[in-house]
C-alpha cells in the first residue's frame, strides 16, 4: 500500500470529523426521541386512567340500575310489599359493602290528588307513628312510604314528598313515561343532617300494575310508585381514582357544561395540571361531565432512565465510530461496496429480462386458453392479436384476422357509428362494457355475413410503447334465446292468472249477488244471516283481489287488507249502525300472510267485527270498533290481532247463544285453520285478541278462547 499524500490525509480527517459531526447528531436525537417516548407513556397512562374512572363511574351507576329493576320487580310480581319483606330484599342486597355511596332503598307511593288522608293512616296503622305527608300536597304527590335501611338519616325522608320538588319531578315524570330508570338533576337530600353537606342525586324507578304498558298514557293511569336510590356524590365518587395513581384529581357536573352550580364533585389538587381531559359518561335520562387532570407527580410515576442510557450508548458508539472511519481499510471497503453494487445492478436486470419473456409467455398462454373471443387493435382500428376462440366466433381460419380493419367484424349498417365509438373511446380510454348502442343490440358479423348479438368489453393496454385497446367479445346468442324462452313463459303464466282471477272474482261476485237478491225478500232474521254469508263471500274476494293486485301473488298485506275490508263491512252495516265508528290501527305494520292462512285471518276478522256490531250496540247506541295489528318479540315473531269496542261487553256467560250462532261456531274454526290462540280480555267493552306466529308454523290442536284480566 503506497503512502498517502497530506492531501489525502487532510480529506480524510475532514470525512471523519464529519461523520463525528452526523454521529452526534443522531445520538441527541435518539436522546429527544427517548424523552419524547417518555412523554407519550405518560400521556398514554393517563389516558387509560381516564378510561378506567370513565368506565367505573359507569360501572357503578349500572349497578345501581340493576339493584332498582329488581326492586321494581319485587313490587310488580307481588300483591303486596309489606315493610318486612322490603328490609329482608334490601338487607339481601348489602348496599354498603357492594353499593359505596348509596345512601338507602326506598320506595314513593304515587297519590291522585285529594287520596292521601287514607294513606297516611294506612302507614300509620303499619307502625309508622306520627307519619305525615310534607310539604302538604296541592295536588298530584310521591310521598316515600318505605326506606332502608332505616337509620337517622332515611328516618328524615319517610313521608317526604318528593313530587313536591320540580328536579325531583322532572325525573319521576321521565321515569314514569319511559318505563326506563332515570336520574335526577342535582338537589340537597334530606338526609342531610350533619356539617359534611354534600350535592346529591337520586335515581328513579317506576313500577305499574300488572307490569310495564305499552303507551305513556297506560303507564300513567296504571303507575303505582316508584322505587328509589339516593346518592350523596361525595361518598360516591371520592375513590374513583385507584390509589398506585397519585397526582390525578377530578370534578364531576350535571350536564354537557362545567358551571359551577351543577358541580356534584371536586377531588383536591396535587400541584399545577400538565394533563386535562374532559370526557362524558351518559346515565339514564341525564349526561355527566368529567374534568380530569394530572400534575408533575403523575408523570413521574412513568419517567424512566432510558434517555440518559440512549445518551451514554450514543456516545460511546461516537467515538468507536471515530476510529473505525478513520482507519486505513475504508478505500477497501468502498470499492467492495461498489463491485457488490455492479453485480446486484447486472443481476436485476438480468431478472428483469427473464420476468417480462415469462409475463410474454403467460399472458400469449392466457390469450390462447381464454374461452371469450380476444381482440387487440391499433388506434386506427388495425387488428394486432386475435386468439383462437375470437377466429372461431367470426368465422376467420388462424391468422386471417391479422392486420384486417377491426371494421369488418361489425355490421355495414354500423360501422359509421361504430368508428365514431372507436374516437370517443380513443380520447376518453377506461374500462367498459358494451351490450347495446343507442338502444340498439351489438351485433357481430361473421365472415359469411351473418349477423349475431355480442357483448364487447374494452381496456386500454399500453403494448410496445404504443396505446391500444384489448376488446374481448361474448356471442349471446344463446342468453338471448333464454331470454326470450323466460318472457314467453312469463307471458302465459300472467295470462293464466289473470284468467283465473277472472274467473274466481265473477264466481264470487255471482253468489254475492244472489245473496243480495235472496235477502231482499226474506225475513228480518233471514235477511241477517245472508248479508252475515254475503259479507264472509266479500272478504274471501277481497283477499283474491289483493292477491292479484300485489306483484308477490303467494302473500297478502295484512294491513292493507284490513283496511279495505274494514271500509266494505262498515259501508255494509251503516244503515243498521249509523252511530258506530270502525277504525284500523297498525296498518303499516309489515305482515304478510300466506294463502292459507290469509282467508281464515279475513274471515276471523269478519266475524268478530260483525259480532261487535250486532251485540255491542243494542237500540242503536253510539261508538267504536277498533281493528288493530302489531308484532311483538325481539324479532317480531309474533303477531297480535285486536278487535276492540267499547260498547255494553259480553254476558257473565258468554257461550249463552252459541249453539245457534254460525259466527261463534266459525270463530274457533278459523282461529285454529290460522294457527293462532284467542283471548278475550276482559274490562270495559269486549276486546279479543288472536295471537299467531308471523312465519307459518305446523298446525296445531284447536283450543277454546281463555280470559285474562285486563
């Protein structure tokens, strides 16, 4: 090795102080880059410290839910609570040990107004000494009948009217008209009886005789009460934050906004915030706002000693950095580094040769195989590439499409068109199919002049340096004479329907009419029982009419469907019942029937409706038949058909007067032939409902009607 000039010396300690230089550089920023992790992992911990609170909060509140719909249950399905058996349910649920913060288990007894002196002394008789509704009510009240545990403080709150407070109210109502628990805005319990007065919250309950009903206005007139938590927010909330977490301190408000006078909760502040996050937790019927933060100390916790290790390494690697750059082995190394990049440069190209003569292969492999004609042309049209399948579509033998206009395989009538389609595709190129043009199937000509329907895909393709366009063409010959084959068929099946129907509506339209005619001359009681025939025959058609109108003949729109026979059979009886209003509810319920299951629900109806209006209304009286449809289940699965009146209801005994009424006998026919089960509930007026699956099920054995309190 010869001896270096000073030039060269001098070059090379430039070099290395430059690497030194770039070294360094990167040392501090790996020493930046640590601190930076250093900050996210702190900012990452305090986000997952907010989750938790977060996720506690709700956690705790569901709790509480969950120990008042089983509060709410006990009254529901028990005739009466009486005190003892509410200490036991409470005691069970050991509210302090699994419950912080909850200050009892109470339950309001909902008053009408003027109805609270037999209450009072009810509670009073119960052992209640001195118990006394207050504020006195003037109107509508809550007053809390039952509280546990019964400690000084829920002492405070027996006979408490709390419908008497608007916040308070506000929740009840809420509660009362969703069937859903709901909390309350912030207000000062009455429990409240040391110097450590805290902001308080209670959550609500509602409980309904017989269970929740489906409406607002059935939940009011059938509320009995509600059942209760109160909540004082400091003894609830203070150990929110895990204690392995210091630094982090808190404030909770009712609401979306952080005012002051809705603050439930403030935690106390450990030095200057670094972190603050303000996150919102929904409860049933009121939003919580949360105000986190975290000092100095919390981000502690998280700091390691891993940026001053990466600065110790760093500077270590420096300075063997140093003597490696600036030993006598670096001019070997370049010229190995460029000799191995020549060879990988020889070698890529060398692949790169090899991959483009087997994309070659493979793709004139693909072009030979493909079952769909392929066609590649020139911008000006001039075939490149033809395979063998398109040679067979246009009758050419192999090779005799080479070089020939793209022009000759389209019919003479359009060619002019098709050139212009050609231009416009040449300047706007993309993917697209083609089947039709200007409405117009695409035709293909063979080379014997015959014509057929083709359907033409095109993609440009860059090939040789030079933009092209790969067509690949489909004969549909066959698809259209299977085409044709369907709408032939469909033709005559619509024919024949439309026939059949014909027939059928005629059929019934006849013996409609001659029933009309039989009971004009007959007697009062003849003539009853043919319009009863008459209107039966009225809603068979009807179902055949809709049938025949829907573009689905095998399935019946119930809802629809009531709706039409409801207005025939009030035009029917409004001579006879002039002063009763029929009306449909749920008629954009989404039921369909089959046909078989269709006529006996039309004939059910008809039935119980006519039934209605020949006893519900005796002399002429005024009033209303309702016809109602609607699901019920998770997923629907079952249907609920109502006929209701409010007229005089049915006898003490109603199978008085069966044996001679065909109505009666038919109604547990046809309620069976629909696989369903009748209720008459029983109240003011006559209501039946038919219970049946919305999806057709195996028939089963004929049951009576069963009653049920309404």
């Amino acid at each position: 090795m010869g001896r270096r000039t000073p030039q060269e010396g001098d070059r090379h300690d430039r070099g290395a102080w430059v690497v030194m230089v770039v070294a360094i550089a990167l040392a501090l920023l790996s020493w930046r880059l640590a601190l930076e992790q250093d900050r996210r992992q702190a900012e990452l911990r305090f986000r997952v410290a907010v989750d938790d609170m977060v996720e506690t909060v709700s956690a705790r509140m569901q709790g509480y839910e969950f120990a008042l719909r089983a509060a709410g249950a006990l009254f529901e399905t028990s005739e009466r609570v009486d005190r003892g058996e509410w200490k036991r349910f409470v005691d069970s649920l050991r509210l302090h040990d699994a419950m912080p913060g909850v200050q009892g288990l109470g339950f309001a007894r909902a008053l009408p107004p003027g109805d609270t002196s037999g209450f009072r002394d009810r509670v009073r008789a119960e052992g209640v000494e001195g118990f006394e509704i207050r504020p006195p009510p003037q109107g509508a009240s809550g007053p809390v009948e039952m509280i546990e545990p019964l400690d000084s403080r829920n002492r405070r709150a027996l006979g408490f009217d709390m419908y008497s407070d608007a916040v308070r109210r506000a929740a009840m109502d809420l509660a009362r008209d969703t069937g859903q628990p709901a909390v309350s805005g912030p207000v000062r319990l009455v429990q409240e009886i040391d110097a450590d007065v805290q902001p308080g919250f209670l959550m609500y309950v509602a409980v309904y005789r017989g269970g929740r009903p489906p409406s607002p206005a059935q939940r009011a007139s059938s509320l009995i009460g509600w059942v209760f938590s109160p909540f004082r927010s400091g003894d609830l909330l203070r150990g929110l934050v895990p204690r392995d977490t210091p630094g982090v301190s808190f404030e909770v408000f009712d609401g979306s906004e952080p005012e002051p006078a809705a603050r439930l909760f403030a935690s106390a502040a450990e030095g200057d915030a670094v972190h603050r996050t303000t996150r919102t937790v929904d409860l049933p019927g009121r939003r919580w706002l949360l105000r986190i933060s975290a000092s100095d100390e919390f981000d502690r916790v998280a700091r390691s000693n891993q940026p001053w290790l990466v600065a110790g390494v760093g500077a270590l690697m420096n300075l063997a950095l140093l003597l490696y750059v600036r030993s006598e082995a670096r001019e070997r190394h370049r010229a190995t580094r460029e000799a191995q990049r020549l060879a990988a440069e020889v070698e890529g190209r060398r692949e790169a040769e090899q991959a483009m003569r087997a994309s070659e292969r493979r793709f004139r492999e693909v072009v030979e195989a493909s079952p769909t004609g392929l066609v590649m042309a020139d911008p000006d049209g001039r075939i490149l590439l033809a395979n063998p399948q398109a040679e067979r579509l246009f009758g050419y033998g192999s090779g005799e499409l080479l070089n020939r206009s793209i022009e000759e395989l389209v019919p003479e009538g359009m060619r002019e068109a098709h050139g212009e389609h050609r231009d416009r595709f040449r300047q706007t190129p993309g993917r697209m199919t083609i089947a039709s043009v200007q409405g117009r199937d695409l035709l293909g000509r063979r080379r014997d002049g015959t014509e057929f329907p083709v359907e033409v895909g095109l993609s440009p393709i860059e090939h040789g340096g030079e933009a092209t366009v790969l067509a690949s063409i489909v004969d549909l010959s066959a698809r259209q004479a299977a085409q044709d084959l369907l709408a032939s068929a469909l033709r005559e099946k619509t024919v024949l329907l439309d026939e059949v129907h014909h027939r059928v509506k005629n059929n019934l339209q006849v013996i409609t009419s001659l029933l009309s005619l039989q009971a004009r001359g007959a007697p009062p009681e003849a003539q009853s029982a043919l319009t009863e025939c008459r209107n039966r025959v009225h809603a068979m058609a009807l179902t055949h009419q809709l049938l025949h109108e829907n573009s689905d003949v095998t399935r019946l729109q119930v809802g629809e469907y009531l709706k039409r026979l409801a207005r025939l059979l009030g035009d029917s009886h409004r001579g006879a019942a002039p002063g009763v209003v029929l009306r449909v509810e749920g008629t954009d319920v989404p039921l369909t029937l089959d046909l078989p299951r269709a006529i006996p629900c039309g004939l059910l109806v008809n039935e119980l409706i006519t039934n209605a209006y020949k006893h519900a209304f005796p002399g002429g009286g005024r009033g209303e038949i309702v016809v109602g449809i609607a699901l019920e289940g998770e997923t629907g699965e079952t249907a609920v058909l109502s006929v209701t009146d409010d007229g005089v209801g049915l006898p003490d005994d109603p199978d008085a007067g069966r044996a001679g009424s065909l109505g009666f006998q038919l109604v547990p026919l046809l309620v069976d032939q629909l696989g369903a089960e009748m209720v008459r509930v029983i109240g003011e007026g006559t209501r039946f409902e038919v219970r049946f699956p919305a999806r057709p099920v195996e028939p089963r054995r004929r049951a009576e009607p069963r009653e049920e309190a309404a």
